[in-house]
C-alpha cells in the first residue's frame, strides 16, 4: 500500500476537523431550528394563555421582577412567534437567520430567567434549549469556505 493517498482522518486533509466541534455544530444548526420552532410555538401558548386568563400561573415565592401576566402573555406570544418564524430560517438556510437567532435566543433566556417564578423547571429547560441553540448557531461554519 501507498502512503501517497491522504487518509480522511490525516491533518492535511480538508475534511480533517480540529477541535470535533464544528461537525456537532453543523448537525446542531438543524436541530437548532427544530428546537427554536417548538420552543417559539410552546412559547406561542403560554403566551395565550397568560393573555386569556389571567389566574393560569401561580407565582412561587416573592420575586423582585414583577409584571402583570397578562403582559407576560403578550411578551410571550409576540417572542414565540418571532423564534418561532427565525427556527423555520434556519431550518430554510437563510443567512439572515443565524445571528437573529442567536439575538432571539440571548433574549427568550433572560425572558425565561425573569418567568422563574412562574413555571421554574419549564424556564430552566427553556434557558438550556436557549445556551444550546447559542452554541449551535455560533459554531456552524459551514457557510465558512475552507482551505
């Protein structure tokens, strides 16, 4: 056997990945789009029904950030349909979605972290879809031409 011929795993090789996270990126930015459509319509439906009823949500504890729920309901519905509509971007490819997916993300996380007092495990799950979805979206470079 020759050692002419570069093996796939070799440094020289184009498809060679340094650090393994790229490839996980890049299969990432798709689920990222799965998870920002569920989250935005999940979020869609809290929206609503802060926005119906008004006693849906109990609030657990005193907490320093208070808001009427039923603007919690309309922050909610109106940032469910916006992550909602950039997921279905990423999922289509377009290139304005990934950094307003990222901006969106960074922002359903902090409007998670202040609706703890009302749905505390949900908002925690929503902040991790969220740090994940970051990651993804910030690490696909697969519109980066390569050597």
């Amino acid at each position: 056997m020759s050692s002419s011929a570069t093996a796939p795993n070799k440094p020289d090789s184009p498809r060679h990945d340094e650090s393994g996270s790229a490839l996980w990126a890049s299969g990432g930015t798709m689920f990222a789009g799965v998870l920002m459509m569920v989250n935005g319509i999940l979020g869609i439906f809290e929206g609503i029904a802060g926005i119906a009823k008004d006693d849906v949500y109990e609030r657990v504890g005193d907490y320093v950030y208070k808001f009427n729920l039923t603007a919690w309901g309309w922050i909610h519905l109106i940032l469910g349909i916006l992550v909602a509509v950039v997921g279905w971007g990423i999922l289509k490819g377009a290139s304005w979605a990934r950094a307003t997916g990222v901006a969106l993300a960074a922002l359903a996380i902090v409007a998670q972290f202040l609706w703890l007092p009302y749905t505390p495990v949900w908002a925690l799950i929503s902040i991790a879809i969220g740090v994940f979805v970051i990651w993804a979206l910030c690490n696909d470079r697969s519109d980066v031409a390569g050597p």
